[in-house]
C-alpha cells in the first residue's frame, strides 16, 4: 500500500483525525498506543494527538501479546491504533483476546479497507467530511504545550519488559535541529527511512523533525531490504539515507548494489549502534557519499554527531563533538572527572531534557567497553 500526502493534506487528515478522537470520548492526557509500522498514518496519529491533547505511545513492531498487554495495562490505555495483521502476525486477533481483561480499553483504531466488527477506521477518521474545514484555533484549548510530553516511546532489551522515554514538544524540536544540521538539510532533499518509527533519529528525523521543519520530502519503508532501498533510491532521487548500522552492512554487501547507481545520495545518516570504521569507510568509498554518524540515548537525546563537511577520518572513526547545547562530562565512581582518554560514565544535560520551563533533568549512562569504539575528537 503507498500513499502520497502533501504537508497541507496531512494538516488537514490529522486535524479530522484529531476531532474525531475527541468525538470518541477521548479527554486529555488519555493514552493511545499507536503499535503502526513505517506507515505515514503514523506520522499522522502523532500530530493528531499532540492536537487533541491525548498522550501518544509507540513501540516496535516486533512486541507480542505480554508486552502489549503490559503498556496498555500499565498506562490505562484508552485506545490502540494497529494494523490487522504485519510480517504474517495477527494485531487485531491478539489485541481482541487481550481486550476483555483490560476495561478501560475502549476503542481498537484500525488500518486498512476491510474493517472488522468492533473496531474503527482510522482512514475514515482522517477522510470525515464533516471535518474537511477546521478553524485554525479549533485546538487551542486541547493541543500541548511545548514544554509538556506528548509522546512516549517503548524500547525493551531481548529479555526486559518495554520501558517508556519521555519526550516533551520542546525536546523532539531541540532534536530535531540537531538531526537535521549533521546533513545540513534542505526544503529539496528527499529523506528515505527504513528505520523502525518509534524513537531516535528516524522519529526526530522523520515523525515531527528535521523534514517536517523544513518542508523536505520522506519516504517511509515498511518492509526494508538493500533491493526495495536501491530500487526506492532511484526511483524517488533520494538525496538522503536513514538507517542503523546492521541495514548499511547488509546493503553494503549485497551484490545487486552493483546494479544501481545511487547517484542521487548526498548523506547516509546512521544511529542507535556502534558504527564500525571498516564499515564507514567502504560505505564512503564505494558509494562515494559521505556518512554522518549520531550518538545519544533513546530517552536521553543526542549528545554528539559528525557532520557531513567532517574530515573522512572524523566521520568514520568517531561520534563527533557534543551538540553546542549540550554539556558533557566523563566522570569515576565517586563523581570527579576522569583524565581524557580513560573510560568513565557519561553525564549530559542539554536542550533535549527539558520536561517543563524549571526543569532540566541530566542523564546517565555507563559504556563499559562501548567507549573504546565511540570516542570524541579534541573539542
């Protein structure tokens, strides 16, 4: 299924979308668990959200019932947003038997053409007429403030439960100018994303970021693979390239590379795990574009980046210098400053953690022998 949606008809489809959840019943700061794929009905549920006033979650695709059952349990679900079924599994099925032991669940927002009893369209709820004229201060009353959370993203380990990140308007934009300067992005670049949509640079990249500040186009992959991301390249004249480290290995390596040109590509944007030098370099050298790399926390934000004018030998081989907003120390045990050089645990504070006009908060996270591979250059 592709759809094409300009900014303005998007406005429109999130603001239909937003007053029809409001119609349901929903109030503010009700919670709705958008469990969608790399789908612009995503993006659009986000923003109409934010509108409404009602707090968005969002998580990988890959969760099954336990993990579903423990956020909508967790945080009194209101509503889910789900696919009928994606990658062969059954979303409505597992979401009908979890319902009945979950009584404040009141609502199971679908996508697709065939909508099964007992649940709603979310394409109908975009496409009300009766909500084709919305006044421009029709949400004023119910739509977040900048400094108030909006969105919760879910990420988990191979064994934990899903923890939930934070994440307040002000920050994701904090985050988003940061994405978007490590590319220098323009209002004519074409962004393709192949990452998962929950957090991290594809949500600040993509889902109310860098592209949507700037006016810049996105391509959003479902289903990825190095064949669907040559063919989308070249057919859309992508200009830039989201994706994790382990995608640009295997694209890097499949053999029908030889067979597109990419020509079109000024930047590869990469995050969320180490990027291998060896790696960065044959990316750079076959592809001759250059590869930015990011590093930060799911729910801490940025805290360096390389840029696309950075020496090949920065680019590669480090996670660049600290955002200029950002303050950051490595510090021992008992909290004194670990000479340059020796490992340590990372303190940051910046932009990205605002929760409120009072509040700063400062996050912690200890490397291990992550450190050895992700260095800062002299700053």
């Amino acid at each position: 299924m592709m759809r094409r949606v300009s900014w303005s008809q998007l406005k429109g489809m999130s603001d239909r979308l937003a007053l029809n959840l409001l119609k349901l019943g929903l109030k503010r700061d009700d919670f709705l668990f958008a469990l969608l794929p790399n789908y612009v009905e995503s993006y659009i549920i986000r923003v109409a959200c934010e509108k409404a006033g009602i707090l968005c979650g969002s998580a990988l695709m890959t969760i099954r019932e336990m993990e579903i059952e423990h956020i909508l349990r967790k945080f009194d679900a209101i509503a889910i947003a789900i696919p009928i079924k994606f990658r062969e599994f059954n979303y409505l099925k597992a979401v009908q038997e979890i319902k009945p032991r979950l009584p404040r669940l009141k609502h199971i927002l679908v996508m697709g053409d065939e909508v099964p009893s007992g649940a709603l369209s979310i394409e109908k709820m975009m496409d009300d007429p009766s909500g084709q004229d919305v006044p421009d201060n029709c949400f004023a009353n119910t739509k977040f403030k900048a400094t108030e959370v909006s969105i919760i993203g879910f990420t988990s380990g191979t064994t934990g439960i899903p923890k939930g990140a934070e994440h307040a308007q002000c920050a994701r934009m904090a985050m988003a100018r940061a994405y978007g300067d490590g590319p220098k992005i323009n209002e004519k670049d074409i962004v393709l994303n192949i990452i998962s949509p929950v957090g991290g640079l594809s949500s600040a990249f993509c889902y109310n970021g860098s592209a949507a500040l700037i006016g810049a186009k996105v391509i959003l992959l479902d289903i990825w693979s190095p064949e669907k991301t040559f063919e989308l390249v070249e057919k859309e004249k992508v200009t830039i390239l989201l994706a994790v480290p382990a995608q640009l290995a295997k694209i890097v390596s499949d053999p029908k590379i030889e067979l597109y040109p990419l020509s079109s590509l000024r930047c590869i944007c990469t995050s969320t795990a180490p990027l291998p030098y060896s790696l960065a370099r044959e990316l750079e050298e076959n592809s001759k574009v250059p590869v930015v790399n990011f590093y930060g926390q799911f729910d801490g934000g940025v805290i360096s980046r390389t840029n696309i004018d950075d020496p090949p030998e920065v680019r590669r081989g480090t996670v660049g210098k600290p955002l200029k907003e950002n303050m950051v120390f490595l510090v021992d045990e008992k909290g004194n400053e670990v000479p340059r050089g020796e490992e340590g645990e990372v303190i940051y504070t910046g932009q990205q953690r605002v929760r409120d006009i009072s509040k700063i908060w400062i996050q912690h996270w200890k490397f291990g022998d992550l450190w050895k591979q992700w260095t800062l250059p002299e700053w």
